[in-house]
C-alpha cells in the first residue's frame, strides 16, 4: 500500500496539531510520548517530532512532508515546499512571534541600543539577520531553554517566541522589537511534490485541515419561518448572508439554513423567534471548504 510520512510537531503544539487533525477527519492515537503513534487513515504514517527540526528531516527526505512553523522554515534555511499555511497556535487562532525583549529597567530602548552587546536565543540565524538588516553587530549565542531567565546576569537581551506575552511580563520582561510574525505551515520535500499520488495526497491533506480551520468560528443555524416574513428576516438580520431556502409540505412556510459566526448567534436568536421563526437549532461545523 502506498505510504505518506508525514511529521507533526510535538512539545507545545502538539495538542492543538491533534486537535485540528481529528476536526479533519484524521483520529491520531497513541501515548503522548509516542514517536509513532496510530491514525485512521492507512494511507499515513505519523512522526511525532519537535517543531524545530521538521522542515530539515523533510528537505532531506527523511519526511514526504510535516508540519512546522515558517520560523523554522527560515530559521534551518529549508528548501522545501510549501503547500498551505495554517493559522493555529496552541492556544487561540494568532500567530506566535519572534520578539527582541530587555529587562523593565533596561536602559535599551531599541535594537541599535544593543550594539556590541549580548543576546541569546534559540533562534540564532534568525536574529543575526535581523541585526544586520539594522547594521547592528552583537554576540548572538544559542540558548539550550529558559531563555527569559538569562537576562540581565548572563546577557543584555534574548530573542524569545511568544504566543500572548505573559511568560516574558512575568520575567519582569518588555518587547523593544519583533523580528517575526509566523503560523504553522505544511510543507513537503520537493522530489515527493513531482509525485503524482504524493502531491495529490497532500493536497487532500491540505484542503481538509484548511476546512477543518475555516469552521473553527463558525456553526450552522436552521429554522422554519412563515414564507411572509423571509424578506423582513433577511434585511433585519445581515448576518444571515446567502442562505438556504426550501420549501416545507406546509405550504406558507419554509425553512432556512445558513452558517454564521457563533458569537453571532447569541445575538439573533431572540430576533429570529421575534421574527416568527421555529424549531431553531444550532449545530457545530467541522470543515468549511470554501
């Protein structure tokens, strides 16, 4: 049988990376820890790995494709494909950023502050560009972890990713500068991509997981309505764009079908009964393919 291996990263979007993958269908089982672990589909092979090294194991080879960050893309310098961003993070829908960060009573106010002066990270090659995008020369040096804790005894500024900001305000940490904005994206090494099953493989891969992140806000509402008041509903409920409409046995009702936000809805539903409508039920999405 043919095989895609595909590597998901594990560690801090782990979680979330299974999450998605079982709103698109794909079951992933297995012990956290696991390298291997199962999933419902014959067709894939998973790889559980750090984020960090995914794309090389791809370019290489290693991995038919995986996911990982596109700051790691640009970090390990991968040649590889890129089939479709993702925009997840482990803990809401925004980026992760790559930020430059001082302590509060730091006298640095901006990154040419830091000429000559320390700084450490886990991201090496992608803060030494962006210190000579802005002609300033400092000693980069790699961080093995608890980055923010090396700051002001070990060195003058780190280079950390953050999500929301409350590990480094915790630290007693401000961000002068932000190096990257980046979203998790899946990738395939470029031989695999020139390969027909592969490639189609992938792309089914894709689209399900982007419809599996197009519903993530959204669920679907029905009702039945008197056929008299459908126009009043439309133009009194914008949100309630491009509906289905279909005629019910009952001959001066219909029903209407739509999918909206699901802030929305706590918003229209006493308007739609208001309106007239019954039977109204709410019912969650999981792909959206657009």
């Amino acid at each position: 049988m043919k095989k895609l291996r595909i590597g998901l990263p594990s560690g801090s979007l782990m979680e979330a990376t299974l999450q998605l993958f079982a709103k698109a269908g794909f079951i992933i089982s297995g012990s956290a820890r696991s390298y291997r672990p199962s999933v419902n589909d014959p067709e894939l092979e998973i790889r559980m790995l750090r984020a960090q090294e995914i794309s090389r194991y791809v370019e290489h080879g290693y991995l038919d494709g995986g996911i990982t960050g596109r700051d790691w893309m640009i970090e390990n310098n991968s040649e590889v494909v890129e089939v479709e961003s993702l925009p997840y993070s482990k803990a809401s829908s925004n980026p992760t950023r790559w930020v430059l960060a001082v302590p509060n009573d730091s006298p640095v106010r901006s990154v040419r502050d830091l000429e000559g002066k320390r700084v450490a990270t886990e991201a090496v090659h992608l803060t030494k560009n962006f210190f000579t995008k802005h002609g300033v020369t400092a000693d980069v040096e790699f961080s093995w972890g608890a980055t923010e804790v090396k700051v002001p005894d070990l060195v003058d500024a780190i280079v950390e990713i953050t999500e929301t900001g409350a590990s480094l305000r915790a630290n007693n940490l401000r961000i002068i500068d932000t190096l990257l904005e980046s979203y998790p994206v899946l990738v395939a090494n470029s031989q695999v991509w020139q390969a027909d099953w592969k490639r189609r493989k992938l792309q089914c891969l894709a689209l399900l997981l982007k419809g599996a992140l197009n519903a993530r806000d959204l669920v679907g509402v029905k009702m039945n309505l008197p056929s008299a008041n459908l126009k009043n509903l439309l133009e009194t409920l914008p949100a309630l764009r491009n509906p289905t409409v279909s005629p019910l046995a009952q001959a001066s009702w219909v029903a209407v079908e739509t999918v909206i936000e699901e802030r929305v809805v706590r918003e229209i539903l006493p308007q739609l009964k208001v309106l007239g409508a019954e039977g109204i039920i709410e019912y969650p999405l999981n792909k959206v393919i657009y």
